[in-house]
C-alpha cells in the first residue's frame, strides 16, 4: 500500500519532527509512506473573508497538485467522522482489498481546507471536535496509520 501524507506548511519544531520520523520509520514495513509538504500562503493576522477564500483557495491548488486521480483522498476535518483505531485500521484493510493501493492523507492550514479539497475527499476524517495545531496533527496521523497496521496483522502494539 502507497500512504501519502499532505500537509500545508513546514514542519519546525524538532520534537514532532522526531516523533513523525519514528513512526515513518515503523510505518515502513507494513507501507510505503510519503510525507508531502506544500508551502502555506503568507497572510496577515486579521484577513477579510475574501482574504481567507483566497489563501485556502491558493493552499487548497497545491495540494490538489500533489494527489493523483487514482489516489483514495481522506482528508482530516473537525466535521468528518470520528473512529476507533480498530475502525480506522478495518476501514484501511478494506480500501486495501478492494484494490484502493493508493491513499492520501490530507491535513490543512491553519485556515483550514478549500472547498475544491473537500470536494475531490472521499471521506472525512475527525481525530476531536477540539481544533488542533496541523503540525500536531500530522504525528498523531502517522501513529495511528502505524498502530493501525499493527492492528490489521494481529500485532502487539506497545506503547
């Protein structure tokens, strides 16, 4: 299986870098992982709503030119579904023996996602109806793709 990871805005603080290389690392014998990077839109601190349109609009592009259209798209949104780590872990299973080898994760700036984006998802996926910070994000993802593979061959997840 092909997991690719999008996500707007570089990753700086070292703790999480070292957390999401851990896991990228675990996550390597069970999947091919990709981890993407697109840049975030440079925006001022109070934007209109046009403004916000318009930054989305722009991140929302460059994330739409990073997944394939063979590509099985989640995306992460406080609106989408919540699921156990069992139920992530059945659901990717299934997307893999339905012949879906390739799936892209895709987390948000901290604007959030453009319409276009959601559009092109096929599911929406919710970690907590809390907003959290998108860096933060992307190394609980990993870990529950990991600990979810773990989960679909029967393995000991140890903490």
């Amino acid at each position: 299986m092909n997991i690719q990871i999008v996500s707007v805005g570089k990753l700086k603080e070292k703790y999480l870098k070292l957390g999401i290389e851990e896991y990228t690392k675990r996550l390597g014998s069970y999947a091919k992982i990709e981890l993407v990077e697109v840049p975030d839109e440079k925006a001022p601190e109070n934007l209109s709503d046009a403004d916000m349109e318009i930054v989305k609009k722009k991140e929302g592009d460059r994330i739409l030119s990073k997944i394939g259209t063979d590509t099985y798209v989640i995306v992460l949104a406080i609106e989408g579904k919540m699921k156990s780590s069992e139920q992530l872990a059945s659901d990717l299973e299934a997307l893999m023996t339905y012949g879906r080898s390739k799936i892209a994760f895709v987390i948000g700036g901290s604007l959030g996602l453009h319409e276009d984006v959601m559009k092109r998802s096929d599911e929406k996926l919710s970690f907590s109806k809390m907003t959290l910070p998108h860096q933060l994000m992307k190394l609980v993802l990993v870990e529950q793709v990991y600990r979810a593979f773990r989960i679909i061959k029967n393995e000991p997840y140890h903490k």
